[in-house]
C-alpha cells in the first residue's frame, strides 16, 4: 500500500507541470488557429506579401505569440489547484473561465499513467482519471510524485472491486473468484500469449460464402458508390464526345463490334461499371467478414471474423445499453437483418491496451442474420429482463403513435422548399406570381411528396414496452428497432412542440449511454406515465447498469 | 399499458407537479449584457465596413449599395433588439427542480422540454462561470450522466451553484450500490 497522502489542503502539482500545460496550450493553439495562419499564409502568397523586407516585424509576431504561450501555460500552472479527501479528487482550475471539479473515486473506471522522460528522470508521473462522462480530458493531473498516483490507484481499484462484488449481477458473478468477474480479464491473458481463443461456447451465428455475396448486394456502400457514378456521369457530359471517339474506335478496331450500335457500347460500359462496382463490395465484405463467428462464453458475446486482418470484438453482456435490428430495402428482400449491440460509450474498459486484433467497448455488430436469430439474442442479453419485447419490425405487438406525426413530418419537410420556392418566385416573377400556376404545381408537387414520406414514416414508426423495458421502431424505405432496459436509462426528457400542446402530445426521449431513443407523438399522460415509471425504475434498480 | 401490480402508475411520483424553481433573478440581465456586447462588436465591424465603402473612393458602389446597407441596417436593428428582448422572455420558461432522487430541468418557451436526470446515473458535477457570469454573481452548473451529454443548469447564483453542487455530490455517494451489506468482501 502506498503512503497515505495528505488530505483536505488545496495543492499545486509540481512546476515540471508547466511543461505540461506549455504542451497542452500549443496543442489547443495549433488545432484551433492552424486554419487561420494557413488562410493568411495563402493571402500573403496572393498578395505576394514581401515577407523579407518586412522579416522584422514578422519576428516581433512570432516572439510575441510564444510569449503569450509561454504566460498561457504559467498561469494555467498556478490556477490549477487540487485537493484529496477520503473518497474523492477535487480540481479547480481556469483563471479566465474558472472550472470546479469533483471525482469521486466510486465514479473513476480507471486510472491512466503517463510518463515523459522528464518525468522519469524526476520520479513524476501525469495521471488521468477516467470517468464515464464526457470530461475524460478534464481529470489530468500533471506533474504528481508517483507515491500519489500508486495512492490513487489502489484507492480506485479497491473502490472498482468493492462495487463489482456488491452489485447483484446474479448469483453466477458472486460465486466466482473476483479476478475472473473483471470484464475482459478473462479473455486478455489468453491472447496475449499471441493465440487466439478457439470459438467454445455457444456459437450463435456463423456466416457462409454465401453470405459474403448478400452482404455485398445489401452494401449501403454500393448505392452511394453508384450515386456518385451517375453524377460523375452527369459532369462528364462535356467530354461525352471524347468518350465517344473512343469508343468508336474501340468498335472499328473490335471487328465484331461493328455492327453494334453506340447506345449498345454505352449499356455495356454501365453494366460493366456496375459489375465491378458489385464485386469490389462483394470483396470488401469478405474481407471483413470471411468465416465470422458470433459465439458467447461465460458472460461475454465473442465475434470474430475478416479474411487478411482478422477482428475479434468481446462485450461483455452488462455492458450493453441498446439493441439494434434494422434492414434496409435489399435486406428485406433477402429476409435478413442487421443486428447491433451498442454497450456504454465511453467508459475505458481496464486494461484494454491489450493485442492488435482485440478490440473491446466496441458495438457488437452482425451483418447478417434471421429473424429468429435476433429474438435469440435479445433473450440472452436480456436475459429474464423484459420478455414483452420484440426487435422484428413487422411484429402486431407495435402500438402507433399519434396520426398527427404525418402532419409534423410534413411540416418539416415541405416548408423550406416551399418557402424558398414562395421567395424565388417572388423575386423572380413579381407578386402577381405567387398566384400562378407554376408556383401552385412546385406547392402541390411538394404537399405530395412530403405527404407520402410523412405516411409511410408514421406506418412504420411505432413503440411497444412491458414493465422492463421499451422497443422503439422507425423506418421510411428500410425498418429499425432499437430496445433497451429501463433500469440502464441515464435521463428521460419530455418534449413538446407547439403543435404537439395543441393537439394533447408529447416526445419522449430517452438518453442512454449509448445514445437517444425516441419515441415521438404520443398521448401526452403516456409520456408522462412512462417518463415517470422510467425514472422508478432506474432510482430503485439495485442493478449496476454497466 | 403498464400490467404492474406491485406499483399502480397512479401511486408515482408525478414529475409534472414539483414546485419549479426559477433561475436567479439577474440571469436576463446577464444574458442581455451578453447581446449587447455582441451586438456592440457587430454594429462597431459593420459601421467601419460602412465607412471604408462610403468613403473608399468608391462612390459608385456606395450609390448601389445605398438600398442594400439601408435594408441591412434595418434588419440588423430589429434583429439586435428582438436578441435583447428575448432573454427576458425565455429566462421565465426555464426553471429547475431537485427530488430526492433525480434533478429536473425544463425549459424552451415554444418548444418546452423537460429533462430529468436520477442522480444514481450521475457520474460527476462542475460549476463554472464566466468574467461575465461572476459580475452578475451568477455560476453554472453542470452535472455528467454516463455516456456524454453534460446536464447543464445555467445563470444560478453562485452559491445556490455550489450548495446544489454539494448537494448533488452527497446524493450521488448516498445512491452508489450499499457494498457494506451481506456478503461482500468475501469474494470466493
């Protein structure tokens, strides 16, 4: 055990920790002003600046920017404060905008070291406490004696353990030896002795060549590809004729091609283009995903898979926040889905430098599997947890939201190009304008489109919930549902937009630390109901949601 | 619907009748010194841009831009003073209230909202305040959920920011999972 440090006093971190915040100033400086000093390095080369007459003034600048830095850093130095108590770390910092910080030591997920070789030389270390909220760069402390970073260490791994061992994750976790129930620990030490683990376990889904070729022709990827072709396409017009002499020697020199037309030699290419197009995906999925495997074993899921470099991600089964089921057009073709495990966002698994080809905290994703696959694993990660519940899009189970969804996607979507089409015309054409019939068929195009997509979007969105848990679902070509548990929720927000008071509505939204799910025009004492049941849920949950 | 027998959805505490707290008093002052400033920087770059084409030797393009910097005038006027004139209606609509359990924010005066954080999801707290914020004898205060999203309660005054702070500090260690109970410590 380290030497106990002294408690209560407001400290500053040693002076080698200016250097330290002399690196993080510049680093602020260059990410923020780099754009400027290149924008004013191009208008000096347009203006062609005569930098050597005027090379005096130029070094004043410069002498005066490194000043200013300089007296950055030293101030940053001396307004850092921070004070140990028993069972947390307070920071305070800032002299322009003066930030207070509290970490208490419960809330750290772990502890990282870093050492400069002034540091080494000097026995200091720079030590950064990560939280799972957003100020990971915000719990540094530079420039400290190692004793304290030691202190701190132990005082936050014995926290970590003694909150691992008292939380009830089943009696499974309880009974095994407490190295074992530290998430990845289990799998790390295998790996690092440079094999990977075979798939043991269950194995929950495994992908054939023939899925290779489904993932391709289901690529988002290659509809953008083609997308971008078909404009490329468009601006190549100019040079059309070019292409043609080309072509048409291409025809006089293929002695068969004579005959053939030139609408015919410009089908060919298209179809070629698009073969490639649909082989380079069909490649790229073998490439990530030749032989993937998706098995579990002991409380993790394990998925691995990729033909050069192979990719193993493990999540371990509390950590997941979300499930996500979607398919877009040409996967509902197929009868497949895309299955998504989203854990908690950034909270740093201990120990996760681990080999090159293991990745953990990393959203569990199967390209492709069958319904009935997804509804298995939304029973293992949920385990006996909301069984109300289903991921399969086209399940009755789903309950509407409000009608009036139509007329809030409408709005949304017809009332720029309408309002802009209402100022052209009037700049264009006059008042009298407004009133003709070229601006009533841009209206009537518009109240069309945007009425179809606001139906098709209210078809498919819909929610469904039992005491446990919520599945929200969406879509306008493709389908999505996510689910989550109730107790892992982080905040629920209520919204309600003017129409929506109008007409008795509301938006719930739900923050998880994976994401937002939302759940948009519902009765308003639904969303009432269920923002106040979440919160019960969540405040009486002895569970850990991580 | 709910088919929960051991807690009847009427018996919840209703989110919707907490007594709101409203924001500290100098806050629309606060924010409306901040417009003004602004608006200030504004009007003084747009003034020299007025000068130099006026006076630029380019009276032809100030005779064509007459109308344009006419209309721009205007709608700078109407916009600054709309900007100054807001705060004071929006500060009304905001408001925060603490349970013992969770903290509630609402806001947004046409589209409103209200957002509601349990503290046993809170992973830790910060105030902070601006030069301008302390003139006022006001402070911010943030409170982190896990996975992103500060939580943030603007135009507090600097105490009730460190008392609330505190507070929410002391709740966040009274909700951490119980560790001293049954068999913990015993791990085999």
């Amino acid at each position: 055990m380290a030497s106990r440090p002294d408690f209560g006093v407001w400290r500053r971190t040693s002076p080698f920790a200016i250097a330290f915040f002399l690196g993080a100033t510049i680093k602020a400086v260059a990410g923020s002003y780099i754009q400027l000093v290149a924008s004013f390095g191009a208008i000096a080369y347009l203006t062609r600046f005569d930098f050597l007459s005027r090379g005096g003034s130029l070094g004043w600048a410069v002498l005066l920017a490194v000043l200013a830095i300089g007296a950055a850093a030293l101030l940053r130095y001396w307004f850092f404060r921070y004070r140990l108590e028993e069972d947390r770390l307070l920071i305070r910092q800032g002299f322009v905008k003066r930030t207070a910080l509290d970490l208490p030591f419960d809330r750290v997920q772990g502890i990282n070291v870093e050492r400069s070789l002034v540091d080494r030389v000097l026995g200091l270390v720079t030590v950064r406490l990560d939280t799972a909220g957003t100020a990971a760069a915000e719990g540094w402390l530079p420039a400290v004696r190692t004793e304290l970073a030691d202190w701190l260490r132990t005082r936050v791994d014995h926290g970590q353990r003694r909150r691992r061992l008292g939380d009830d994750d089943g009696e499974e976790r309880r009974r095994r030896p407490v190295d074992e129930a530290a998430p990845g620990a289990a799998g790390i030490p295998e790996l690092q002795a440079g094999t990977l683990v075979p798939a043991t376990g269950r194995v929950l889904v495994r992908l054939t060549n023939g899925d290779m070729l489904r993932i391709g022709l289901a690529d988002r990827k290659a509809l953008v590809l083609a997308g971008a072709l078909a404009a490329l396409a468009q601006a190549a017009e100019p040079f059309e004729d070019a292409i043609l002499g080309v072509l048409g020697r291409l025809q006089t020199a293929v002695a068969d091609f004579g005959t053939y037309s030139q609408a015919t030699a410009i089908v060919l290419v298209v179809f070629a283009t698009l073969l490639v197009l649909f082989l380079a995906v069909v490649i790229s999925a073998f490439l990530r995903y030749h032989n993937f495997t998706l098995w579990r074993r002991g409380t993790a899921f394990r998925s691995r898979g990729g033909l050069l470099t192979q990719k193993e991600v493990v999540v371990e089964t509390a950590k997941i926040q979300q499930l996500k089921l979607s398919r877009n057009l040409i996967q509902r073709w197929l009868g497949r889905y895309r299955f998504e495990a989203l854990p908690a966002g950034a909270i740093p698994v201990p120990g996760s430098v681990g080999p090159g080809n293991l990745e953990i905290a990393e959203n569990l994703t199967v390209p492709l599997l069958d319904g009935s696959v997804a509804e298995t694993m939304r029973s293992q990660v949920f385990g006996a947890e909301a069984t109300g519940l289903t991921l399969l899009p086209a399940s009755p189970a789903f309950k509407r939201v409000s009608p009036y969804y139509v007329r809030a996607v409408m709005l949304r979507t017809a009332a720029v190009p309408i309002l802009g089409g209402a100022v052209f015309t009037l700049g264009q054409w006059g008042p009298a304008a407004v009133a003709g019939l070229p601006f009533a068929g841009w209206c009537l195009l518009w109240l069309a489109l945007s009425g179809s997509i606001g139906l098709q979007s209210w078809r498919r969105r819909g929610y469904l919930h039992d005491d446990e848990g919520l599945a929200s679902r969406q879509g306008l070509v493709g389908n999505r549902v996510d689910a989550f548990l109730f107790r892992k929720v982080q905040g629920v927000t209520v919204k309600r937009s003017p129409l929506q008071r109008r007409k008795g509505l509301a938006t719930l939204e739900v923050h998880l630390s994976s994401g937002i799910v939302t759940v948009p025009c519902i009765a308003r004492e639904t969303a009432a109901e269920l923002r106040d049941y979440i919160l019960y849920k969540v405040e009486s949950s002895r569970l850990p949601w991580h | 619907m709910f088919a929960n027998d051991e807690v009847p959805t009427e018996s919840l505490p209703v989110a919707e009748r907490v007594d709101w707290q409203p924001l500290h008093p100098r806050f629309a002052q606060r924010l409306q010194a901040g417009v003004l400033l602004r608006v200030l920087v504004f009007a003084g770059v747009g003034a020299a841009l007025h000068y130099g084409v006026a006076t630029g030797g380019m009276a032809g393009l100030a005779r064509a831009a007459h109308l344009l910097s006419t209309t721009a005038w205007t709608v700078f006027g109407a916009l600054s003073l709309w900007a100054l004139a807001w705060p004071a209606i929006a500060v009304r609509f905001r408001g925060y209230a603490v349970r013992d359990r969770d903290i509630l924010y609402r806001s947004g005066v046409l589209w409103r909202s209200v957002r509601a954080v349990p503290f046993n999801r809170v992973q830790h707290t910060k105030t902070d305040s601006t030069p301008l914020d302390r003139r006022f004898g006001l402070a911010n205060l943030s409170i982190f959920p896990a996975g992103g999203g500060a939580h943030k309660i603007r135009g507090l005054g600097g105490e009730t920011a460190e008392r609330l702070r505190a507070f929410v500090s002391a709740r966040i260690e009274a909700e951490t999972p119980e560790t001293t109970d049954s068999d913990v410590g015993k791990p085999a």
